[in-house]
C-alpha cells in the first residue's frame, strides 16, 4: 500500500452523482463491456486458474467452428475470418504468453490476457504495413471473445474486501448490481451523468458516487488512499489524517440526519387536500422492503432488465415468473408495473458487442422486443402466467408512436389466446406506455386512446427532446430538467391522461426530486414513481404544501422562457414560502 504522508494531498473536482462520502483504497475495474479486477493469485492456485483459463479457450475453439461452420455455405469471407480467429486460439504463441503471464506475475486470466492482448495491439498497430495493422481486429475480437467467456465464469467482478473505492472508466448497471454485495465505500468514473442508470441504482443502494473524474489510472494507484464526497462532489488523493478525521465525522453526521423514524400511514396529500400516489422504483426486491416502510404505495416501475445478469443471459420463461411473483407478493395489491426489458442490442447477445453508432437511437428497447419477437414473448408469457389474482401491469417502454403500442397489443393478445389453448391460468393484465420519445409527445391523444394508463419516463424524454446524451458527463449543463420544451410536454401528457381519464405516473429521477415536484403538481402531477431514498423527502415537502400554491408556481412559470429563469423562480419562491420543507442546502445547489 502507498503511505498516505510521503504523497501531498490533491482535492480533484468531480460530478456528484450519488449522495454519501466513501473512505478507502483504491481498486480499479478493467475492461470497457466485460469488467474485471486484478487479482493475484496464491502460487498454490495457479495451476486452478490456468485450468479455468484452458477451458475457456476450449469453449471459444467451440464457439468459432460452429461459427465458421455455420457461415461456410452462405457467407465464405465472415466463415474465413472465424476460421482466423480459431487459428488464434488453436496454434499462436498469444495463448501460450497468456499461460505465461499467469504463472510469472500469479495473475488472474483476464488481468493476463489484457497484458498480453495489449502487447501484441500496440506492436501491430505502430507497423507500416497496413493489412498487419487491420489484424489487430482480429486479435481485439479474439481477445474480447476469450473475455467474454472468462467472464461467464464465476469470480471475475467479485470483490474479495468490503471498503474499497471502485475506480472504472464506465460501469454497466449489471456489474454495480454484483459489486454491491461487497458493500464497496464508493464509486467513480470517468463517464456518467445524474440519470445514468448506474449512478440511479448507485443511490438506489446508497453507494457514494462521482463521475466525470478523466484518466484517474494516472493520478492514482492501487492501494491509493482516497475520500469522494459524493455531496459536493470531489475526491480527495492521499488525504491526511486531519482531513479523513473530518470527513469522516461528516458522514457519521450525516447517517445520523438521514435517520428518519418511518412513517406507517400511506397516504400523502396536500394541505388543502389532493391525494398523491407515491410509489416506487425497484430494481430489486428488498429496495421494496425499505419503500413500503416509508410509505410507498406499489412498485410504479420495475426495469425488467435489472435481471440480466450479463449481456446475452436472458432469463428464461420460468426464471422471470419466479421474480415475478416475488415482486408481486411483496407489493400485494398495490400492484407492481413491468417495463418490458429496456435494453440495447448489445445486452442481448453473448458477445456484448453493438456496432451501432447511437446506440439511444439504434436497435432498442421495444424496437427490439418487436424486431425479435421470441423473447418479447417469452417476457409477456412469463407477466401473463404470473398475473393469476396479482396486480401486475406491463409498460412499454420507448414508444414512439401509435403503431408500436397496437402490434405489441396484437402480440400480448396472441400470447393470451395460446395460454387461453393450452388451458394455461392467466389474467388479463393492464397495458402502459412509457411516454420519453419526443414524437409520442406530439401524437399522445392517438396513444393514449390505446392504453390503460401512461408513464413518463422523464430522464429519456430530456434526453430525446434535448438531444443531450443522458450518459455524458461533459454535455451535464445541456441536460436541463426545466427546459420549456419539457414543461410544455409533460403538461400536454398530463392534460391527454386527464382528458382520457387514465393514470399517468411521473417516473424518472425529475419525480423523485424535491425541487421539481411543487411544479409537477401544479401542472396536473397525481402520481410519482420514484427512488426510494426519495420518498421520505417528498412526503414530508407534499405534505407541507397547497394545490392552489402549485398553480400560482405554474402560472409563474408559464412566463419563463429559458431553464434558468424558471429555475430562479422556483428557487426563489421556495425561499419565500417553503425554505424550511427543503433539505438544508438543497435551494442553494443548481438543479436546471
Ligand atoms: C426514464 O427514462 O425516465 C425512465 C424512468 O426510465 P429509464 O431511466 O430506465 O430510462
Ligand atoms: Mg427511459
């Protein structure tokens, strides 16, 4: 480890992402798709990991000649660059200087195959002849195969130590759900912004977290100590002792202030009477456990992709019922509402590959459930067959018009009709679409005339309706949650439910925002779904103030025609008349 005394403290300034301060070593995640640690290894356990990483090369020799096989009569070039590939992995020095790496240095395999694939990319990229540099594909392609398979091995993301600060350039939703269970101190990376999904189940799980940190792996090292202050966001670089003392005084503090006694009674509403449904996001079944005892009321929104563990590993008809029901059982009748999975096409192949070049604008989420239609089946046999006397909805997320809502209709008819033959128990379930593409804003009298109730999934549709990459730290101050145009659409969503008289939850990470809900209220807002480190506070803010406030702060903001003024005038009227329903500091931070 590297003693904090002999290095002079650095204060590097960061985006906070997710509340909390984390205090502890560094350990850095490899790898871009498939994440990886370095571990070393005991010298007794070397010939275990060559072993493991034997048989890995194995399943991708497997992998390539069924490949190269398949394409022989159809495709003979794509057949000959697997045929390439295999010869990487059958006869080349590459496997053998891996073996090496391993045995020499007692590494893991992937930490190895990163050294040698590295080398052997950096040789062949600096030659002169061109057709050797286009080789490095193959090996980069080779070697994320051989990864990929590592990977579906057990014990790559894994932490061994509870404590340690995670340093990764980008990190998957799926490798912070495993990382959780090491309880890790804290977060960063390079990329992300506030409603990256990461940094969304970051607080869901109460991990501190930073983004925007560039090129940490040259400031720091392994073993570095460090503090992020996921409040103020920065991290601090071989802190001394006087300065962890003080940190670390202030996250007991802050423990201490974020314990508030639960509250039994369910209902929230305003002083003057109207009823807010507060319900939650889960993304697993304990985060409801903690929601319900704050108050919450059902599960507004389940992303179903939360159990695909690893790109490809889609749970079968059988694995989805079963947590399905577990969800269901624990949210009883308040009901529990499905999104369909919400995913690119990189989540749903082995190899975690996209080469789509916007992949938020390419081959996803319901585009893909209708493009491929196997497992949107799969998916809605498994809600179907689930349903039985539970109250379960499904949503359909990404929608961008009419058309998408009535085939996935036809599609989950379909699917009614062959349960209804096979004499199979099901109940009819309620239909949603998540409203976040601009164009469905624009045609929501048509979609709302087609479904059972509407969600607004606000962190896409600031997203979509900014072009502003929701996922990119650099373009943060563009991603502006009070945009007219924003206000604007969710009013028309709103107005469309209110004059179809169906439901429209607020979903995304503006409804759980104290700062934001007066004005959601106010613009016709009934119903929230929301994280559940949220809702204490916005139990406490809703219940401290009235509709008809609401509508003045509408009718205020209706004349501002920039996200700075209308935040100006909600900072201002918060300091006004509510200053004491916020959190301390809260009205002091930028929100738009
Ligand atoms: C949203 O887009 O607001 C939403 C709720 O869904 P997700 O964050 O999963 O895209
Ligand atoms: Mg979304």
């Amino acid at each position: 480890m590297h003693q904090a005394a002999s290095k002079p403290e650095r204060h590097l300034p960061a985006l906070a992402v997710s509340r909390g301060i984390g205090i502890g070593t560094v350990i850095f995640l490899h790898g871009h798709k498939r994440q990886f640690f370095r571990r070393s290894i005991d010298s007794n356990l070397i010939d275990t990991e060559i072993e493991k990483f034997r048989s890995a090369v194995e399943e991708c020799k497997d992998q390539l000649k069924e490949l190269s096989n398949r394409h022989n009569d159809q495709n003979q070039l794509v057949s000959e660059i697997f045929g390439v590939h295999l010869l990487i992995v059958q006869e080349s020095s590459f496997i053998k200087k891996i073996e090496t790496v391993i045995r020499d240095r007692q590494v893991n395999s992937e930490w190895a195959l990163k050294v040698v694939s590295d080398q052997y990319l950096e040789r062949q990229i600096s030659v002169a002849d061109q057709h050797l540099r286009e080789k490095s594909i193959d090996i980069e392609d080779v070697s994320d195969r051989l990864l990929s398979v590592l990977i579906g091995l057990p014990a790559s993301v894994r932490l061994t130590d509870p404590g340690l600060i995670i340093i990764a350039r980008e990190l998957r939703p799926s490798a912070i759900m495993e990382l959780k269970k090491s309880s890790p101190a804290a977060i960063i990376t390079e990329r992300g912004g506030w409603t990256s999904h990461t940094s969304i189940l970051a607080r869901e799980f109460g991990l501190p977290m930073v983004s925007g940190v560039r090129k940490f792996g040259q400031i720091v090292s392994e073993g570095d100590r460090l503090i992020v202050d996921g409040f103020s966001g920065q991290v601090i670089v071989n802190p001394k002792i006087e300065t962890i003392e003080l940190f670390q005084r202030l996250a007991d503090e802050t423990v201490i202030r974020d314990e508030l006694p639960a509250i039994t009674n369910n209902s929230t509403a305003t002083t003057d009477g109207t009823s807010i449904f507060i319900r939650a996001n889960v993304d697993i079944p304990e985060t409801y456990e903690r929601a319900k005892l704050f108050g919450a009321e059902g599960i507004g929104l389940f992303r179903s992709e939360s159990l695909i563990s690893s790109p490809g590993s889609i749970p079968s008809e059988e694995e989805q019922m079963s947590a399905y029901r577990q969800l269901a059982a624990i949210a009883g009748s308040a009901g529990v509402n499905i999104r369909t999975f919400d995913v690119g096409i990189d989540q749903m192949s082995e190899r975690g590959f996209s080469s789509e070049r916007n992949p938020s604008l390419g081959l996803r989420s319901i585009r893909l459930s209708l493009s491929d239609t196997a497992y949107f089946c799969t998916q809605i046999r498994a809600i179907l067959r689930t349903s039985g006397d539970q109250n379960l909805s499904i949503v359909l997320p990404m929608i961008s018009g009419l058309s998408e809502v009535l085939l996935s209709k036809s599609i989950i008819k379909e699917e009614c009709d062959r349960l209804s033959e096979e004499g199979i128990q099901f109940s009819e379930v309620k239909v949603g679409a998540m409203i976040e593409v601009p164009s469905a804003v624009l045609t929501i009298n048509e979609i709302a005339q087609n479904v059972d109730f509407l969600c607004l999934g606000t962190n896409d549709l600031v997203q979509y309706l900014l072009a502003v990459d929701r996922d990119n730290d650099l373009v943060a101050n563009w991603y502006q949650t009070l945009h007219p145009a924003v206000i604007r659409s969710i009013s028309s969503v709103l107005e469309a439910g209110s004059e179809r008289g169906i439901p429209v939850t607020l979903c995304g990470e503006m409804a759980g925002s104290v700062f934001y809900v007066p004005l959601l209220i106010g613009l016709g807002a009934r119903e929230f779904s929301m994280n559940v480190n949220s809702i204490q506070q916005i139990r406490h803010l809703v219940s401290g103030i009235s509709l008809a406030e609401t509508h003045d702060l509408v009718k205020m903001a209706r004349n501002c025609h920039t996200a700075e003024d209308t935040e100006y005038l909600l900072r201002t009227y918060y300091l006004k008349n509510w200053k004491d329903l916020f959190p301390p500091g809260l009205l002091s931070t930028k929100h738009s």
